[in-house]
C-alpha cells in the first residue's frame, strides 16, 4: 500500500539523520 511506501521512506530518513547525528 501507498501508506505503507510512505512510513518506509519516513523511518529511512530518521535513520539516516540520526546516525549523521548522534544524539
């Protein structure tokens, strides 16, 4: 589903902007 495309890419780019930035 469209939704699901959606929330993929979204955890994609959190995981790719917390491992550039590490809390």
């Amino acid at each position: 589903m469209e939704v699901n495309a959606s929330n993929q890419i979204l955890v994609l780019r959190v995981n790719q902007l917390q491992r550039k930035e590490p809390s």
